[in-house]
C-alpha cells in the first residue's frame, strides 16, 4: 500500500466534443501544480483517436466516418488508434515529473475496478486486462517537466461500430495471436452487468483518494481560461495536426516490434527516395517523430535504407535497420 499523502484533484466533464476534451486535457497539463495530481474523466461522442505519429488514413476508415457524423482526432501521446463512444470513459492522470507513479496510477484503476468486484490485471507495455481481454488501453505524454498518463476504460462500447472505423493491421493482430480487433477486447459490462459510467467514475474517485491518501478536490469549469482554452481547441481541430501530410507514395513496407508497429512510406523517383514518411503506434512517439527524414535522399536499396535507419536513435533504429537490410526490393 502507498503511505505517501500527495494533494489531488478531480475534473469530470459532460462535454463529448473531443477536440474541447482534448483542450482541456492539455489546459490541465500545463496548470495542475507540481507536487499533486489531477484525474481528469471524460467521454467523447462517435470518435476515432490516433496516436501522434500514426496515419489516419491506414488507422480507421475516414470515408465511413465522415458520412456517419463522426470524429477524427489525433492527441498528444503515442500509442495506437482508439475508438471512444458514450459506453466509454475516458481518465487521464495530470502531473509533474518528479511526482509521476505509474505503478500508482494503474493502481487507481485495478482498485476501482476491484471495489466493482472486477479483477483486472496490467499486461504488456500498455493494456489492462480482465479474463485476458483488453478493457483499457493507456498511453503516455511528456511536455518539458510535465506528464501525464491516460487511457480508455471500456464499460459498454458499440463493439461492431468500433470493428466498422477501426483498420488494424494484420500484423498486429498477429502478434496479439487474434483474428479481429472485436475480439481482442471485453466491454466491463461483460464482468459485471450493472455497471454504469456514473459508478466507475465514482469508484475511480474513491480508489484515487485511498492511493494517493487524500480527499480530491474537485475542479470546476471557473478553473480554466477561455481564451487559452480556445487556442488548443483550434489546434486540436485543425487540419495541419489532425490529418498530418498524405503524400503520393510509390512504396511502403510495415513490421512489428516488441516496441510497437513501423511503416515506412516513400515516393520514389530515379531510385532514390524523394519524400518518406514512418508511422507507428510506438509509446515512445518522440524518438520516431519525423524519422521520415532519416531517409529522404537515400538510395533505393535494402542496404542504402538500413544505413538510413541507423540515424534512428536506441533500440528502434537498430531493429528498424535489420529488417530493412533483409528486404529484396
């Protein structure tokens, strides 16, 4: 058990846009003061989530989307797409460096959900499971000397919608030793048929006071300054962040690692590589962001890209290089 009194504070909303859900998230980042903790719990309505470095296009079906009245949102973190609709909650756990504690925080969800009777377990690099189905998924976001740590809770989520927007890779179904993305994960309702949003968010309120040995404050909508606000709202919703670039590439090749998908997309002409670009679901999205460029004037050739690979810093790099040298292109 954690003895540690840390000061914590609440923020629920009832908004479902998640462009403002998102604003808000980043508004807490930046103004929960350093030494406490805030959770934050929302719901956004009918929306795709794709990680930072992810391309929309491949992660969910835009067309359908778009005709059914739906939402496309990228957010900060790394990590895969989601799917997020009213039988979804949606926590996020706002701090600064020094007191950040995952172990605590997944300790805040496993105690919630134990207090509904439902025994949940962490596995892998970011998904808690019941009956060794996903239920949360999580993904992680660091900004100067601020973090935070969030993720889904599946309570009654429309599993056939989330399959119908949601093109996941074969290869990470693979990995996962599942055929469909419906069934790799369990709505809670499955493990307890009762529940509801407004008593999971009650539970997760209660088990954060216990963990962090403190009554949470609850924040209000006064906390926040509207202009500020605002401003990442619109960067939230813009094109330019949201969709990224789509370029008229020639060649793509994909793999997976321990670590999270790799796919390399370029435009070739005259054998050399013109433009590039490489998505992944990877939790640590910073050490892949723009590795496109890495490759951007590199010859056409399963040597000339491995070498190309090697500018990609740690393990990634390394792994990315070997599984190029290895193509026949």
């Amino acid at each position: 058990m954690y003895t540690g009194k840390i000061p914590v504070s609440c923020y629920i909303t009832r908004c479902t846009d998640p462009y403002r859900n998102l604003a808000a998230e980043r508004y807490l980042l930046e103004h929960t003061p350093a030494g406490s903790v805030t959770l934050y719990l929302w719901q956004n309505k009918n929306t795709v989530v794709i990680g930072r470095n992810q391309n929309p296009w491949a992660e969910c079906n835009m067309a359908l989307l778009r005709q059914d009245g739906g939402h496309l949102v990228r957010r900060l973190s790394g990590g895969g797409a989601v799917y997020h609709d009213s039988g979804n909650l949606n926590f996020t756990f706002l701090t600064d460096a020094a007191t950040y504690d995952l172990d605590r925080q997944l300790a805040v969800i496993i105690t919630a959900l134990s207090s509904l009777g439902i025994k949940a377990e962490k596995s892998g690099r970011n998904d808690i499971l019941v009956d060794k189905r996903k239920v949360s998924g999580n993904a992680f976001y660091t900004s100067g000397n601020k973090k935070y740590h969030h993720g889904t809770l599946l309570i009654d989520v429309k599993t056939d919608v989330m399959a119908k927007y949601l093109t996941v890779s074969p290869l990470k179904l693979q990995a996962k030793g599942v055929s469909s993305v419906k069934s790799r994960v369990l709505n809670l309702k499955e493990a307890c048929p009762n529940l509801t949003v407004a008593a999971l968010s009650q539970a997760l309120i209660t088990a954060f006071g216990q963990i962090y040995n403190s009554v949470p404050q609850q924040l209000g909508a006064d906390f926040f300054d509207e202009a500020e606000l605002a401003k990442y709202e619109a960067e939230f919703r813009g094109d330019a962040f949201r969709l990224g670039k789509r370029l008229p590439f020639t060649w793509q090749t994909e793999a997976r690692f321990d670590w999270g998908s790799f796919t390399l997309a370029c435009r070739i002409d005259g054998g050399i590589v013109q433009q590039a670009e490489v998505y992944t679901d990877a939790m640590d999205w910073q050490a892949l962001q723009n590795a496109g460029r890495c490759f951007t004037g590199a010859a056409f050739t399963p040597q000339a890209l491995a070498q190309a690979a090697h500018q990609i810093p740690g393990a990634a790099g390394t792994d990315i290089a070997e599984f190029l040298a290895q193509l026949s292109i």
